[in-house]
C-alpha cells in the first residue's frame, strides 16, 4: 500500500538533487521521521535520524525488509519496483531466508584474495585509462568509473573479458534512458545473464557464479540468477558513486590535488569523507512495519513504506560534531544490522585502487568545471554525479596493453611527473596503487 501523504516531500527531480542538504534539513524539523514521495504518487516515511535509523535497522521484530505486503498496491509500471519490487534474494527476505542467500554472497567473496582482486582492477583500469590517455580529456563518470565496476564483475563472474563492454552497455543502459533504450538494455542484460549462467553450467571456474552454483546453499536456478543479479546491481551504482564522488573531492581541493604525488590526502581520506558526508547510496535500506509503530510522534501504518537516509543521519548538525575526529565518525553508508553491505572490504579495496591508479598514471588531472557546476543526477536514492568532465595531459601507450607509456608528441602540456611511467612499473614502485589498509 502506498499512503498519500498531504505534506510529502518529493526525493525526486532537479531540486533535490542540485540541493539534497536543505531538504534534509526541512524534513528534520517533522522530527525524526518525515513523509515524503520517491516517485509522484509514491509516498512514504524517510527516517533522518541516526538513532531512529539504527531503531529500525536492527529490530527484525518489528520490521521487515519484505515489501510484498505494500507493493499490490503499487502501479506495475512504476519506476521504483526495479529498486523496491520483492525478489527471491538477500535484499528483501527476512530471517533464516535472508541468512541463507546472504551467506552464498559473503562465502563467495571470502575466498577472493585481495591481491588478485587489486591485480584484477589494475588492469582494468589501465585499460580503461588506455582508452582516453591521448585525448587529454575524460568523463570521469561516463569512461571511467561507471564501467569499472561493470567490466570487473564481468571478470569476478567468469565471464571472458571481450563481454565487460556488452555488461557495461546493458547494465549501464539501464540509467538514465529513454524507455526505448532501457528496454532495449534490459533485454540485452538478460542475454548476458543466460549465457553467462549457460557457460557456468557446463564448466565451473574459479569465479563467483561457479562458487554460488556449488554453494551448501543449494540455490535453484532462478535463486542462483537472483543473487548474480543482486550482486551486480547492488554493486554497480553504489562503487561507481564512491569512486566518482571521491574524484571529484579530491580533483577540487588544493589539499588533495597537491598531493596527488606526494601524498599529504590520500585517496583513502577522500573515499572516508565521502562516506560521511555524500554517502553513494544516499537514502535507501526498505523497510516495513509488521504492525503499527511510533517513531518520534509519527504513527507509522503497518507495511507501508520507510527507507532511511544515511545522508541525512550522517550530516544531522550533532553528529557532524562527532564527525570532526579523525576517523571521519562513524556513519551509515553502508547501513547497518542484518541487510548492511556485505562486500564492505572488497569495495573499499576496488575504489581505492582505482582512485589511486588513475591519480598515479595521470598526476595532472584537474576537473573541467568547478565543482560547483557539477550535475548530480536525479533520483530518491543515490548521490551520483551525472558526469565529471576532466583533463590532464595526454599520454599514449606505446602500444596498447605494453608498457612504456609516454606523453603524446600532440601535447602541448608538459607530461605530468608519473605519465612516463608504465602502468606495470608504477604499480611495482613506491606506494602500490590500492596498497590500503581497511577502514572500518
Ligand atoms: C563490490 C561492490 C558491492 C557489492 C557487490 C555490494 C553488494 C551488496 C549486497 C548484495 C547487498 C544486500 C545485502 C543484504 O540485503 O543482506 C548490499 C547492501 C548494501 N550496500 Fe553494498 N555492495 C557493494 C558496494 C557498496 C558500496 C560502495 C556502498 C556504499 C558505500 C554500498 C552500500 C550498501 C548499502 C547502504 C546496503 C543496504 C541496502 C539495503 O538494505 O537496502 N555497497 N550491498
């Protein structure tokens, strides 16, 4: 059931998302739950409290995250059933259920070794960086962060590495598309799904669909695509967020850029403060009531709508107190109880890498606008720059994949200090890109 709610604020469109902090704070003088709309006519509760939200988030008594109770009463076409719609895995099934398909994802992603796992982003974000070295310029978002993730699924799943880009175009096709293209995406994501599990069936690998195949958990087969899927949506937006909301902190402060190559910021400070203040994710975490409930003074009717807001539970004025010791404060983003993030290390470890990959082959790089003129894409649940247009001075590959590269005999910009280092010999020397230790 979706409750009309006379003073629902809308998460959706240009507003929001140019300006998400003043209406977090209009939505905290309701208290600590608030009404609002995710998509016209979609309404519900938003949670912008911490300690409400770890109310909700860890009392399984009284929520739940299955939604099939309140979405018979949501349109079939709605935009928000791809986020919010029930399926048969981790993210929205309660209890022994939810256990047993969590445990196939987290057993799996235990038996990464986290330096085959940097060794894996490394290359695919020298290919990657390959791509544009020469022109000088880059859409950080567009050809480099959001295919990231998408191409190293595509090698985390055992897929063979010419697939990374159908993956990226159909995965990808699926934000911010005309109803044709997404259509069209969704198809295309399907096909890839049938042959990659097609491929997996008939012989085993050492990758996560093989692990999940075989898991004790003896998935079906339509839980088995579900957990892939799962994994890979729940991965895509959220990484690529974090990778290109930290770029675009760090290429606009001084503090940062200065200290591309000599380390003053690291890429781990501006990953940690935007966590805390731009969490990727920015409101999410479904949940519903299984009876009545009263948060603050607002009665919440049972199986409806509430999602929490790690933005807004981050940056509410006493915790940005909090927020001034060193470790940036502890904050939400990647939720908490039973449903938070489960590839919380893997994730850090791949931003990283790639934050300190491109930084390390492109030590000039500067964002082409202020900051300030950056467009975020719209949308209730995530903070996500629409692009991040940057340049630097072109290098070129000697020869595609080979090491040494060097700066382009076009440029005119003198090569910036590591541009003539290979990828190889850079990633040898000194600080190795993704060397981390985990943050918490
Ligand atoms: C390799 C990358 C990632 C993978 C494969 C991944 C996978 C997942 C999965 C499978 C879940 C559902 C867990 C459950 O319901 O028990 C989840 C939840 C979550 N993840 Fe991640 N994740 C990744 C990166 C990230 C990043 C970078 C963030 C943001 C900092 C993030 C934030 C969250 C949040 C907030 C939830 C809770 C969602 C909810 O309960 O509705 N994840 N993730």
């Amino acid at each position: 059931m979706s409750a009309y709610l006379p003073l629902a604020v809308p998460l959706y469109g240009p507003d929001f998302a140019a300006d998400p902090g003043s209406v977090y704070a209009r939505l905290r003088a309701f208290g600590p739950v608030a009404p609002v709309e995710v998509s016209p006519g979609v309404c519900g509760h938003l949670v912008t409290d911490r300690d409400a939200a770890l109310g909700v988030l860890n009392n399984t008594d009284v929520w739940s995250k299955d939604p099939r109770g309140w979405e018979s009463g949501l349109p079939e076409d709605s935009p928000v059933r791809p986020m919010m719609g029930w399926r048969p895995n981790a993210l929205f099934n309660d209890g022994a259920e939810h256990r047993r398909y969590r445990s196939v994802i987290t057993d799996s992603f235990a038996r990464i070794e986290s330096h085959d796992l940097r060794r894996q982003v490394g290359e695919i974000a020298d290919g990657l960086i390959q791509d544009f070295a020469s022109t000088g310029e880059v859409d950080l978002v567009g050809q480099y962060a959001r295919p990231l993730p998408l191409m190293l699924f595509n090698a985390m799943f055992g897929m063979p590495p010419e697939d990374g880009p159908r993956l990226v175009s159909a995965l990808g096709g699926m934000f911010d598309s005309t109803p044709e293209t997404a259509t069209k995406a969704n198809a295309d994501f399907g096909q890839y799904m049938t042959e990659l599990i097609g491929l997996k069936a008939e012989r085993r690998g050492d990758d996560l669909t093989s692990w999940f195949m075989d898991h004790p958990a003896g998935l079906g087969p339509e839980e088995l695509i579900h957990q892939v899927v799962l994994t890979m949506a729940a991965g895509q937006e959220p990484t690529t967020n974090l990778i290109s909301n930290s770029l675009s902190r760090m290429l606009s402060n001084p503090d940062y850029y200065s200290s591309l190559s000599n380390g003053a910021f690291t890429a781990r400070d501006a990953v940690t403060d935007v966590l805390r203040h731009e969490p990727p994710m920015a409101n999410y975490s479904a949940h519903f009531p299984r009876r009545n409930v009263q948060i603050g003074s607002t009665w919440i009717p049972a199986d409806s709508l509430v999602l929490i807001s790690y933005h807004a539970a981050n940056t509410a004025p006493d915790s940005e107190q909090a927020g001034e010791r060193t470790d940036g404060g502890a904050h939400l983003a990647w939720s908490a109880g039973p449903h938070a993030c489960p590839v919380k290390q893997p994730a850090l470890l791949i931003t990283i890498t790639a934050i300190e990959r491109l930084t390390s082959h492109l030590g000039d790089l500067e964002l082409a606008v202020p900051r300030s003129q950056l467009q975020w894409r719209p949308g209730p649940f995530h903070r996500a720059l629409a692009s991040l247009p940057a340049r630097f001075g072109p290098i070129t590959p000697q020869k595609t994949g080979v090491t040494p590269w060097s700066s382009s005999p076009s440029s005119s910009t003198p090569p910036a200090e590591t541009s003539t280092e290979s990828p190889l010999s850079s990633a040898n020397a000194g600080p190795q890109p993704g060397s981390y230790s985990p943050a918490t």
